[in-house]
C-alpha cells in the first residue's frame, strides 16, 4: 500500500515540475532552489473583512520572505471569503518552514485535475408538457444561480439567450471580467450572469507557454468543448429545431431552462485540458462569496487520494466550506470505470453522479449475405455500402487484395491500433472496416470514412459467416434512431465504480444521471452540425444533469440543507429505467447494476421533490465524522466555524452512525450497531413502516419498525443492528432499507461485506 501512495506522489511531483514555470531562489549556502506554486490551508477565515483576510496572509508570508516586496510577487490566490488560505510560490524548504506556523492547517503542493468528459430530461420526466411535474413547481428554476467549474464559456451559445427572464437577482455579487474576445457588456446577459477565469497558479496571464494553441482564449471564453456543455445541460435556454446527432430535430435545453449561470474557467486547453487546484480552490472561494445556489464540477482526478481533505484532494475541504455554507456541491464519479475503486471525489459531503445511457441509441445496421442483421454500435451517417467482406489478422494484413472490399478485424481497441486500420482503409482503397472489439458506451460517429465498431460477439459472428461461406457479402446501411423500452439503460463502462477507496463505510456513487450521448451546447470546433451543438459522453455530462435537478429542487425547497437535497435524490432514485426495466452496468461482462454502480439508482425529479422523510447531516456531523476518521483535533479546529479549540467525543464516534441515506459496512464479523435520524418533510401526521430486504447472508434488526409523526415530532431515529451468517470472507452482498407510509417509498441502499479474517484481501 505504502509503495503505491509513494510511487503516485512521485507521479504528480514530476508532473508539476513538467508543468508550472519553474523558477528559482537562492537558499543558504548560496545553491538553487526552484519554487512551485503550494497551497497554504487555514481553515476557517478569522474576519468577515476580506481584505483583512488578504492582509494577514501577506503578513505572513513577509515573515516567511523577508519582505512585502517579496511576499507581494510571491502570492499567487489568497483565499478569502469561504474559507482562509493562500496560494504561492514557495520552494520546498519555505512550504516546509511555513506548514510549522501554527494557524497552518497543511500546506500541499499545486496539483493538477482533469475534465470528466434532447431527451434526456423528458426520459427522467421532466417533460415540459407536464404542467403538474417539478419543472412547473419550481418555475423552471427561475432566478436560481447555479455555478459551473469548468474550461469556460462559448457566450453566443443559443442556449446562454435570456428571452424571457426578468432582473438578475439582486443577492448576485458576482462579476463578468473582460479578456481576450471577451467583453463582459456584450456576452454577458440575464442568463449568464457571471464569467470568471483563474490561471495564475498555471501560467502567466499571456500565450508563451508552448502547449498553449492559438485555439485557447486568455478569458472565460472556451478553447475546450467541455465547459458550455456542462453548462448548457445544467442550466441552458429553451433552442429549437436543432439536430440530435444528425438524427432527427427536436428541441434542446438544460434542467433547469430558467435559472441564470454563473461559469468559472479553471481548466484550459493545454496537453488535453489542465486544471491546477490552486485556480479550482480559488474559483470555489469566490462562488461562495458571489452567492451561487449551487456548484457543479465535472472534474477530478485519478485514484489514490489519501482521505477526504488532505494534500491531494483539493476540491474536497474547498466543497465543505461550500456546504457549510448552504451550497451544494456536486462532482462527476470519474471516467476510471468499470473497475471496482475507481469512484472520485468521494467525500461524504459532495454528491457524487455516475453516468448511464438512455433510452436512445443510433445503431448501423450490417446486413450479411444470409441475410442475419447486426446492429453495430457505430453510428454511420454515409450511404449505403455493398460489396464482399474478407476477414484479416491485423492492419498489417490490408493488402491490396481488400481493395473495394469491406474488412474485418479483431482489436484490442487501442486508439493507435484503430487508427492504423484507417490509414490502411484509405491506402488499400477499402470500402469499409470492421473492427471488433471490447464493448463500451461511447457513441461514436463515422461520417466521412466507414469506420465500423462493434462487440467481439458481433465480430464473433461475421466471421463465423465469412468462414462457412464461399462468397460473403454485407450491407452496411445508415445509423437508424432507436428510443423507448427497446434499448437497455445500463451504467456506462466508463463512470468509476465504488466501493470508496478511502472511507468505506461512505458509499459512491451518490446516484447516477445520463451521460452518454447528451446534446448540448458546444464551442464551433466541436459542433457536428452548423446548429451550435454537439453529442459527449461521460460522468461530466451526467453530473449537471442532477446539477439541473438540484437547481430546481433549491427553488422549490429552498430551505433544505445541501445533505436534504443529497437524501432526497438518493432516497428516491430508482434501480428501474423509467419503463420499469432492470439497469444493467456495462463492463467486460453484463450484470444487474448494484449501489457501487449507481449509488441510489437512476435519478427521479419528480419524486425527489417529496421524498417524505430525508437524512439530514449539518457542519458538525460532518466534523464528527473527521473525529471518527481519527483526524487531529487542531485540523479540525482549524476547518470549523468556531473560536474555541474543537474537542473530539471520548472515544470517538464510529464512522457507521454519520447520517448519510445509505450504510455501508466494509468489515462485518461481530454484530454491529449503528444510528440514522429520519427528518419528517411530507404530511404533518404521517405513520411510516420498515421494509427490509437484508443482503444475502446478513441479517438486519431495527427498532423501532414503526415510526410515528406529528406536529411536535419531525425527527425521529431508529437503531440497526447487522449481523452475519457467513463463516468466511465473503464479497460485498446489497439489499436495501425502506420507510413507507403507503404513498412514499424511503429507501437506502445496503452493502455489506464479510471479513472473518480482517485486512486479507481475498
């Protein structure tokens, strides 16, 4: 274990020295010593007065340097509205001199993060024809101001219009700042309110660093086609009679079509899109202080992190500044899947989306001689291509013998191997390729060169023809449009799995939402047709989607706590696509998706905004929680809103009885007792009886099994006790807990594993 945590901090400390500018003091001894941009953490802010907040991290960093000329060139981000800390450029003897100072709560190395890159709210039943639905109850989430994270904004969007909204709202604090073909009069409007960009912890304010292209903008305006998107799905205009795909017009909008947009670009378009976390904390800083409802951020980085808030998870102590704050704060699950422990940003306090497909697919129809239909998952948009069909070992293998011919070959999917089929498709003069490979849920798209992806058991099956068959033929035909209960919903082969890699007992994913193939807003170089959007995939794509549902569950509730907004998606998410059908998580082999895949289940709007009851957790549960995770009390001090010395319970809490909608139990021998608390949201005198489905092997107890509600009870808590059957170390087994009182269905995922022998990974 040791040894991987070193070997990927080695990892990102290379990586940051490839990366920054590097520069250079000079130390005692009269040697060179490069300073870096380092993050210096402290916790809760000691005045209101953001200036005063500034002053004391400049003091502090001249009694480090020696002088304010010093401190002033050196300061990079100060921190100062959420939370207090600073960023700067420090050798490594500085940030170990200065992580000493007492009011230091720690001081981490500049890290680097990456993107997680028209019906898909009419599939969750937000459909704008249902006027008694949430979208009508919560006016389209009117004058809501959500806060995106991301690589910026392509103002002239369509989506980013404001006909129709009245006054910004007059609690916005927030800025449009000018730079490069970004002029805050011009792009900025009623519906994006707000347009900030962070880069200083990255490069300097100008193009000299080579990995920047010519395509990027030194502004809040995008280089990448990844920020609009999010931003357009989660908030975006009403645009009509706009192309899905290339497969039919329809009309495209985000969750919540009427609330205003506030973007923060962090992330830039250099070797693939870098995004520092001295920009990220910073961004987040500023949000809290511009007075977002809520923050959606589709980035994240790959496993390991230590634990919650520490040195290489950044985003995670700025999102519980966030949510001691009233702000939600939700993060994509990571494109790392379907591996088990590939789950980010996995702290209690975010919520966490998974990514699923939709009912909707786009499948190429290959028609074989004996007149068997395939249906690849390529999408060809060309004409109709027939002619013989040979089989070949590799690329290599194209010879001239496959000219006029369609081709087809095993692969193991590499990008590089793919694109040496392409380049022989074009030498040899081929018709078509064929390329059998691993599954997985991306659409991709041949428009120019016939390029054709399917399964190996598709693959399996051409050849079986080709190798019974004297003269075999195929038809490739165009992509047709396949929606309804047809096509399977499953959990992408992409979105990162749990359990959690480093709070078990935490389950994540929170929920899942729609990523793959969602239509959106997107930057010109990115857009497949003249219309201004776009197709992408991925755990970015599903995150503000439920971004979109919190906008509008924050309108109609606005009283709820970011952990109510959490319990009410999880609790009354579904384990059934919307027709009722099992949801299936993709992977090497297809099985019934469980809560590491998707958490709660599929997201439900509508029931989400009457859950009934709902898990309720506030600062100081959460603090608990870090006492529970053995975190030093003087951290925990230093992170919470108090003027005393925080003080752990002696003992310390157990991890299990921290309120979230789900129990998670990772090493299961002797029986184990834990705690949640129901708070009452629904009818005054409501009466909810247990339902419980207990995962195999495991027996589950809980009094009492009826919980009774009135006006002068709206909390109430029960006890559960779980025990085991199993005489070995079993894998995870799950079932589930419900509260209902005939109408409302509570329901919390179980996951349970075994361990009679403890810490033997079986």
């Amino acid at each position: 274990m040791m040894s991987s945590q070193v070997s990927w901090w080695v990892f990102w400390v290379i990586s940051a020295v490839c990366i920054l500018n590097v520069e250079f003091n000079i130390v005692e001894g009269g040697a060179y010593e490069e300073t870096k941009v380092h993050i210096v953490y402290l916790g809760e802010k000691e005045h209101n007065d953001p200036e005063l907040v500034t002053a004391s991290h400049l003091r502090m960093l001249e009694s480090l340097l020696g002088s304010k000329k010093d401190a002033s060139e050196s300061i990079v981000h100060s921190y100062r509205h959420g939370f207090s800390g600073f960023a700067a450029h420090l050798t490594d003897s500085q940030a170990k001199k200065i992580s000493e100072h007492p009011d230091v709560v720690q001081v981490t190395p500049n890290s680097f993060y990456e993107l997680q890159t028209t019906r898909t709210f009419d599939y969750l039943g937000l459909s704008r024809s249902t006027p008694k639905g949430l979208l009508y109850k919560a006016k389209m989430g009117k004058d809501i101001i959500i806060g995106v994270l991301d690589s910026g904004v392509w103002p002239e969007s369509q989506s980013f219009n404001d006909k129709g909204l009245g006054p910004i709202p007059k609690r916005w604090k927030g800025m449009c700042v000018d730079g490069e073909d970004f002029d805050s009069k011009k792009h900025c409007n009623k519906k994006l309110i707000g347009a900030r960009y962070y880069m200083d912890s990255l490069f300097r304010r100008n193009k000299t660093d080579s990995r920047i292209p010519d395509t990027e903008y030194m502004s809040a305006r995008e280089g990448l086609p990844h920020g609009t998107h999010v931003a357009s799905t989660a908030g975006g205009s009403f645009v009509s009679n706009v192309s899905d795909n290339g497969f039919g017009v329809g009309t495209i909008r985000g969750g919540a079509p009427s609330a205003r947009i506030a973007v923060y670009k962090v992330c830039w378009q250099r070797v693939d899109g870098t995004c520092a976390s001295a920009d990220i904390i910073k961004a987040m800083d500023d949000a809290i202080a511009d007075g977002v409802d809520l923050i959606t951020i589709s980035i994240g980085r790959p496993n390991p992190v230590l634990t919650e808030v520490d040195m290489y998870n950044q985003i995670s102590y700025g999102a519980f500044h966030a949510v001691a704050s009233g702000i939600p704060v939700l993060s994509a699950g990571g494109n790392f899947g379907p591996g088990a422990y590939t789950v980010q940003n996995i702290a209690p306090w975010i919520i966490t989306v998974a990514a699923t497909t939709l009912d909707r697919w786009y499948p190429t129809p290959l028609t074989l001689g004996n007149n068997v239909t395939l249906m690849a998952r390529t999408s060809y948009k060309g004409n109709k291509i027939q002619g013989d069909l040979m089989y070949v070992y590799s690329a290599d293998e194209m010879t001239s013998a496959a000219k006029g011919k369609v081709v087809l070959s095993f692969t193991t999917g590499s990008e590089e191997s793919q694109s040496d089929y392409v380049t022989k498709l074009l030498e040899v003069e081929a018709k078509a390729v064929i390329i059998a490979g691993k599954r997985d849920d991306v659409i991709k798209v041949s428009e120019g060169l016939p390029v054709i992806m399917v399964d190996y058991e598709h693959g399996s099956t051409i050849w079986k023809y080709i190798s019974i068959t004297r003269s075999p033929t195929i038809k490739i035909s165009s992509a047709i449009a396949l929606n309804g209960p047809l096509v399977a919903t499953k959990v992408a082969d992409f979105s990162g799995r749990g359990p959690n890699s480093i709070s078990p007992y935490v389950l994540k994913p929170d929920v899942a939402a729609p990523g793959v193939a969602i239509v959106a807003a997107s930057t010109p170089e990115d857009m497949s047709t003249n219309e201004g959007v776009a197709a992408q995939s991925g755990t970015s794509m599903a995150t503000p989607v439920v971004a979109g549902l919190v906008a509008l569950l924050r309108a109609v509730h606005p009283d709820w706590s970011p952990a109510a907004l959490k319990s009410a998606l999880v609790t009354t998410a579904s384990t059934t696509d919307p027709y009722g059908e099992p949801i299936f998580s993709e992977g090497m082999t297809r099985k019934l998706a469980d809560p590491f895949d998707f958490g709660g289940g599929l997201v439900n709007p509508n029931k989400a905004a009457d859950p009934g009851l709902v898990y309720d957790i506030g600062a100081e549960d959460y603090r608990l929680f870090l006492c529970a995770s053995d975190y030093d009390e003087r951290q925990i001090t230093k992170i919470s809103k108090t003027n005393k010395p925080y003080r752990c319970p002696n003992p310390r809490p157990s991890m299990l009885d921290l309120n979230l909608p789900s129990i998670t139990i990772p090493f299961l021998k002797e029986d184990v007792t834990l705690t949640r608390t129901v708070t009452n949201v629904g009818p005054v005198d409501s009466v909810y009886k247990l339902v419980v489905k207990p995962p195999l092997g495991v027996k589950i107890s809980v009094t009492p099994k009826t919980l009774l509600f009135n006006s002068n009870v709206k909390k109430l808590s029960f006890k559960v006790i779980v025990s085991t059957t199993h005489k070995s170390n079993s894998i995870y087994y799950f079932g589930s807990l419900t509260w209902t009182d005939g109408y409302h269905k509570v329901t919390i995922p179980l996951s349970v594993r075994t361990q009679m022998l403890m810490y033997f990974d079986q």
